[in-house]
C-alpha cells in the first residue's frame, strides 16, 4: 500500500548543463543531486564528446540511476546536461526520463525540459500528419522534432523557428555534439540560472546546483533569452518578448531550495520576509510560533522576528519516508500524518502555538497536523500560511490540481478553518506576498489570482501524463 502525505504542488523538473569541463558528467551527476528536490521519479545525464552523445537514464532518485560503476565511465566528454523529472500521473515511465536524445539529418541532440507546453496536442497531432514519430509521450520531445521540421538553414534560426511556435512555459538545456544551449520561454516563468567554472560556462535551475561543483553565480538567463556557448565562448540571444514577465511566484514560497538564488533573488531572504509580511498582516497572541518542516521553516524564522515570538522546534518530520509511504499488511485508515511528523510534547504540551505552513492544498494534511498537536497538549492553534488561498490551477510546469481538489477554490477561508480545526486561520494577501521580491509585477500569481499571463488552450490536457 502506498500512502502520499504531502498535500503539496510539486515543481516538474530540475535541469542542469555544463560545457568546457573535463569531469562534465561527474559534475552533472552532482548538480543533479543538489537538485533532487525538484523532481524524483527518474533522472538522466546526456555527455558529448565533441563526435557524439552518450546518454544514461532511468527511474529513481539520482544516486540510485548512476549507482551501476559502469554508468559514469560512459558519459564520456567536456560537456553535458541533465534532468530530474516528477510525475504525479502514474507514466514515470522509463520513456519518458530525460534528457530525450534524437538523431536527425540536424545530427545527435540531447534535451531536458522543465515547464508544460500549453499548446503540445495541437503541434504534436500537426508534427505526426508530417510523419513525426514520436519515442515519449512527453511534451518535451516536441521540441526536437520541430527543429528537425524546419525549413530553416543555420541551427540557430532552426532553434528560433521552433522555440516561437512553443506556448506555455519551458526552461530547456540542449546538447549537441557543438555546443550547449539554454533558453528560458518569453515569460520567463520557471528559473533558469548561468555560472561559471574555472574552465567554462554551468547553467541550472537553482544555484544550489552551483555551490556543490564550486561554480560561480554569473545572473539570472533572462526571459526569452538564447545561450549559445560552444568553443568560440557563449553568445545571447533574444526570442520575441511575451506581454510581461511572469516568474513563477511559488518558486520563493516553496519549491526552490531557501539555499538557491532564482530569479537573480535569494529565496530564504523573500521566504524570510513572506513571514515578516505575514506577521504584520495576521498577529496572533499566542506563545510560540513553530512551523511545518521543512516547508515552514524559513517563513516562520521570519514570522517570530516580525513577532517578537518565541520560535520552537515543535514538529519533527522523518526525513526517511520520502514522498511516499509503503506500508504492506496496514489499514491505509490507521496511516496518517504520524508517519511523517510528531510534535514535540514538551514544547507545545500548554502552549498556544502559531504553526506557519507554505501553502494548503487539499487541507487534508493540515487538518490531521492540527489534530496531533492538539492531542500533544497545545492549548490553541492558529494556522498562518505564507500564500495565499490557491483557488486555481497552474498550467506551467506544476504538478497540476484540478479545481475541485484545491480545498480554497470552493470554500471560504472561514469554511476551510473549520476543517482543519484551527482557532483561526490566515493567508498573506496577494499584495503583501508581491511586496517581498523586487518587483511583484514581474511575477505569476495565477494560482492565488486566476489571471492567467499566457493562454491556455480551452481544454487543456497535460500530454505525457
Ligand atoms: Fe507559479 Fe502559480 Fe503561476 Fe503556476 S500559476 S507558475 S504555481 S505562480
């Protein structure tokens, strides 16, 4: 039986590309491991020798895929790219791993995606009447074969031709066996960051993925910006610009690392500051302020600053259980919450406690978390999230929700505090949320808003899925 605890959105993919460096792969094994976090279920690395590109991918977590001795010895070369992949939709299959590597009459190209193609079924359904065949059911592969149906001549025209018939949202990192390449989409929605090495160019999608190789931070690529860098150095590019920027706001709320830069922002200083805004918008007498780990963390250290609270370590999460549980002979009834986190009874035994949490989804997990600090003697809980109601959909490389399974699309905040038991409940408000980063009109805020940047084709589906 397995069970999922986590009533969390989950980003899609973690991407990573070196070029000019003699352990490429090495370093692309290592990039990929800081950044496990953005996705679990399968991960790859693709390496280019300058003739040709080697590729080894798999399901799991990434030490797992590369645990075979004879992996890395074959990812031979000075550059290479990699991916980690999440799906929640029962088709982490192997063929849909990444990066997906096609020879053309272009020659080899390895590529890693993260985002969603909005308009995938309609350009994947015109590239097969021109007798495409596709290898994955993912819409990442699109991408190659849009290149390969180009009537373009130089790679990178061939590139734009492509990248400018793509909706929705896509940070990628190609190879070829020339060069490397990395493209954010127009609206720059998920991050993408550039670095240096002491011999060449690194690009990720958290710098996390640059301190374990002991790469520099360069900046942010920008959005609808092309690199190019092979041996003659690294050229930029720009694609048409979209309306407005939209980086995905969730990215400082929860899914990058509070150790990365996205955006050309530290995230732990805005999650810090989400809980400083929170503390202004929703004081609370209470005693303590704890938070749900690891998601809470950040938000709440700022939460008790702006306070003035006592912060308290009053949750203990098992870090072994991974996102999900399997528990063979059990009652799935008799499996909750308890697997993953218990309160500390001499901290919260008495205590009217403030518990910060990132984000409430389905509430299903909160309302239990509030239950088992209430049966731990916490005389009053007081629920403060550091986003606000997420009421809609994302279609831009999240693992999608439909409405009706986010509990704030359809219930009051009052509604929604009565189920999970809390003696009050609070958001940030969209507003106070836009004042942490530089500049909130840069940002997506669909999720809280319903304001969508880019267009999502009526009836939407998530292909590969
Ligand atoms: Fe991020 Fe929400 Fe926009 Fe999706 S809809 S990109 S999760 S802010």
């Amino acid at each position: 039986m397995q069970c999922d605890f986590d009533d969390h959105w989950h980003e899609e993919c973690g991407v990573f590309g070196i070029y000019s460096d003699v352990e490429a792969a090495e370093k692309t094994y290592l990039g990929l491991y800081a950044l496990q976090h953005r996705g679990q279920e399968s991960a790859g690395i693709a390496s280019t020798d300058g003739k040709t590109i080697a590729l080894k991918k798999g399901l799991g977590l990434v030490w797992s895929v590369f645990a075979d001795p004879q992996a890395m010895p074959r990812l031979q070369g000075n550059a290479a790219i990699g991916h980690n992949r999440y799906s929640t939709r029962g088709a982490s299959d192997i063929v849909n791993a990444q990066p997906i590597c096609i020879e053309s009459h272009l020659g080899m190209m390895a590529l890693a995606h993260n985002g969603t193609i909005t308009n995938a079924s309609e350009l994947r359904s015109s590239l097969q009447a021109r007798g495409a065949i596709f290898q994955t059911t993912s819409d990442s592969e699109i991408v190659l074969h849009l290149m390969a149906h180009s009537r373009e001549q130089s790679f990178l025209d061939i590139l734009r031709d492509a990248l400018e018939q793509l909706q929705g949202a896509y940070s990628f990192v190609l190879l070829t066996p020339e060069r490397l390449i990395a493209v954010r989409d127009p609206f720059g929605f998920r991050p993408l960051s550039l670095g240096s090495t002491e011999t060449g160019h690194v690009v990720a999608s958290e710098t996390c993925a640059f301190d374990i190789i002991g790469a520099e931070y360069i900046r942010s690529v920008e959005p609808g910006e092309i690199l190019e860098i092979d041996a003659q150095g690294m050229r930029s590019y720009q694609l048409s610009p979209a309306g407005r920027q939209s980086a995905c706001i969730f990215e400082h709320i929860y899914f990058a690392r509070p150790d990365s830069f996205v955006f050309g922002e530290k995230v732990d200083k805005v999650r810090r500051l989400l809980g400083r805004e929170l503390a202004r918008e929703a004081p609370c007498d209470a005693d303590i302020v704890i938070a749900v780990p690891d998601s809470g963390n950040t938000a709440a250290l700022g939460y008790a600053r702006e306070s003035g609270l006592r912060y308290e370590i009053g949750l203990i999460r098992n870090h072994y259980i991974g996102r999900t549980f399997i528990a063979p002979h059990q009652d799935k009834r008799k499996l909750d919450v308890r697997v993953k986190l218990n309160p500390v009874r001499g901290v919260v035994g008495g205590k009217r406690v403030v518990l910060i949490d990132d984000s409430i989804v389905r509430g299903t997990t909160m309302r239990q978390i509030v239950q088992l600090l209430r049966s731990k003697g916490a005389v009053e809980v007081h629920v403060r999230i550091s986003s606000p109601p997420i009421g809609h959909p994302c279609y831009y490389g999240i693992d999608i929700s439909e409405k009706a399974e986010l509990i704030a699309n359809s219930r009051s905040t009052e509604h929604i505090r009565e189920y999970i038991g809390a003696d009050s409940l609070v958001y940030i408000s969209t507003d106070a949320m836009l004042r942490t980063v530089e500049d909130g009109s840069t940002y997506c805020t669909a999720c809280f808003t319903g304001n969508y940047p880019a267009a999502v084709p009526a009836g939407f589906k998530k292909i590969g899925f």
